[in-house]
C-alpha cells in the first residue's frame, strides 16, 4: 500500500513519504486506521451543520415567538401555560415561516453562499407556510392520542423539513438527491419537531413551579427548543448531504477538476464549475489541498463568520417583520424602525466578520514567517 503523502488520521500530521507508521504519534498506517479518520471526519462534519442548526434555530425561535407575541396571536387562551404552547412556532403560519426560514438559512451560511441561503431561506418559509396551515389537521388527527400536542407539532416540522432538505439536492440538480434531501429533511423535522415541542412544554412545566420566570429564562426555554428541534433536523439532513447528496468521486493524479457536463477545467478548490455551473462531481483530497497547519483557528475563524451570516439573515427578517407590523399602524415608525433595526444587526455582524478577518490575516502571517524560516 503506498502511504506518500498521507495525512495521519489520528494527529492529523502531513506524512511527506512511504510509511507504516506516523513518525509524530506512531499510529499505524493501515486502510481501517483512514476508515475510522474519515468516518470521524464526516462526523465533525455532520455536527458542524448540526451545531450551526442551534445557533439559527435558537435565534429563530425568539423572534418568532417575540412576534407572535407582539401580533397577539391567540391571546384568547386565559392558562398561562396553554398560552406559552401555542406560542411555539408550528401553531400559527407566520411564526413557523419565521422560524422556517431561519432553519432553512443553516447550510448556505455554512458554505457562505448567498444565493443558497435565500434558497434555502425561501424554501423554508414556504415551508413553514404549509406546516403551519396544516397543523390544524394533524390537531384532528391525533386529538385523543398520547402526546397528540408533540404528535401535531411533529407533523407540522416535518412539512418544513421536507422543502428545506431539498435545497441542496435542487442545486445538484437530480432528481435522486433532490427524493434523499427531502425524505431526510422529513425525518429530522418529524424527529425535531416532536422532541423540540415535548422539551419545551417540559421546560415550561419546570418553571411553574417557581413564583414567577424571568425574562432571560423565558428566552432561554424558547431558544433551547428550537436549537433541539433544528439540531436533530440538520442532523440528517447533514448526513443525507454528507453520504450522498456530496458524495464526489474521488480526484486521480491532476490538479484540475474536470465539470462532467462542459468538461470545463476548474481549480481544486472549485465546487461549481466556472463554466456552465454545474456542480462539480470530483473532490481533490485533503493531501492535495493546501491545508493550514492552523485548523483550530480556521475553524474559530469559520465560527465567527457564520455568526455574522447568522446577524446579517436576523437583520433581513427581523426588519422586515418590523417594516410590516407596523405598516398600517405608523408608517414612519415601520421605516425608521426597521432601518434602525437593520443598522444595529449591521455593526454587529461587522463585529463578528472583523474577528474572523483578524484570525485569518494572524494565520497567514505566520505561516509566512515559516516560510521565511
């Protein structure tokens, strides 16, 4: 077996010549040794999609909640408790668009594109539109059963999650990914949905019990069920994404990709041919990338930049609700509201993209430091 070249697949060193054993932590170089890294590796992978689900589910959750709150929506229910429930996005349109939209954003501010967060963003505020308008149905469906309020929340995540796991299989443009997005993209909101409105209906039982619930604990409770209901959504569509809607054939010996509809030749680090836009079906190994030494800091880097997409899309909407609540109402506060909303998200997501500039400019002058030895 020739090993030139090989990353180590439990330190992660570059390995420049034929061994059987890494000379950093002397882990054998076998094929279940690299089977085992690239299982780990599309784990972390999975996660890092998963993780980012928290972060724009938990976000997504306030404001929908926030809004509906703000709108009314069902202000008839005199139970507190009963109120909060129907509060949690899935029992009205606009809260589960809301919340939908946010949901569907995770992947395109990921690989920081913007075309597919608005695709992604559409596809679940459509989605949000159905589940939200079917979930009176599902109500009749499971009136009488066990966790029948779980069971019709589930339902209703589970609409949403259909559309928004379509969005990658859509810019592959087959069929066949488009079918695994979408019935993965079903499973996890089936699955987030029932586990996110279950928590949370649990969380606010827990609070009761104290003489009254601070504002901070409230937005805690709702932004901890909706990182539940979107983490366990992006985990599989994360691993519908990972196992097959990105499954590339590996790249041989060259150092171009090849497009297989133009046959265009792109640069390694192209994921969509420059040429016709196809999505490129080869993918270039980690040994013949450029990889920084520095994977933890690229990693924080990638971090911060995902939180100023995350400020940048809670900016758009949040704006927008705040233009539109408040049309009819005050013209002048509805413009002079949302701009100010709209500024205030600005500078923040400069902050956090400033962060991650400053880590990557530290990254690149010291490996050139190295470099000049």
């Amino acid at each position: 077996m020739s090993t030139t070249g090989v990353t180590c697949p439990a330190c992660g060193r570059r390995l420049a010549e034929a061994v059987k054993h890494c000379t950093h932590c002397g882990v054998a170089i076998t094929p279940r040794s690299l089977a085992v890294s690239r299982i780990i590796n599309n784990l972390g992978w999975i996660g890092r999609r998963a993780l980012g689900g928290v972060f724009a589910g938990g976000t997504g959750w306030v404001l929908a909640i926030a809004v509906s709150r703000t709108l009314k929506f069902d202000s008839a229910a005199t139970d507190p408790f009963v109120h909060m429930l129907n509060l949690f996005p899935g029992n009205t349109v606009l809260s589960t668009a809301i919340a939908g939209a946010f949901i569907g954003t995770v992947g395109g501010m990921i690989e920081q594109s913007t075309y597919k967060v608005f695709l992604g963003g559409a596809l679940g505020a459509l989605g949000g539109i159905l589940g939200g308008l079917s979930h009176p149905l599902f109500e009749r469906i499971f009136s009488g059963q066990l966790y029948s309020y779980s069971l019709a929340m589930a339902a209703a995540w589970g609409v949403v999650g259909c559309l928004v796991g379509m969005t990658s299989g859509l810019l592959e443009a087959t069929g066949r990914k488009i079918l695994a997005g979408f019935l993965c993209g079903m499973l996890g909101g089936v699955v987030g949905g029932g586990i996110g409105s279950q928590m949370y209906g649990a969380m606010l039982m827990e609070v009761r019990s104290f003489e009254g619930m601070s504002w901070i604990a409230g937005r805690l409770i709702e932004g901890a069920a909706g990182g539940i209901v979107a983490v366990n959504a992006w985990f599989f569509m994360g691993l519908s994404e990972k196992l097959y809607i990105f499954r590339r054939r590996q790249l041989g010996s060259g150092t171009k990709k090849v497009c297989d509809r133009c046959h265009g030749e792109n640069e390694l680090s192209a994921w969509y041919c420059a040429h016709c836009g196809a999505a490129l079906q080869v993918a270039a190994s980690r040994d013949q990338m450029r990889v920084t030494p520095y994977r933890g800091l690229e990693r924080l880097a990638n971090a911060f930049d995902y939180l100023s997409w995350l400020a940048g899309t809670f900016g758009v909407v949040t704006s927008a609700v705040v233009f539109l609540s408040f049309l009819i109402e005050n013209v002048m506060f509805a413009v002079f509201g949302s701009l100010l909303v709209a500024l205030i998200v600005y500078m923040l997501a400069i902050v956090f993209r400033s962060v991650s500039d400053a880590i990557l400019m530290g990254m690149q002058i010291s490996e050139k430091l190295k470099e000049r030895g």
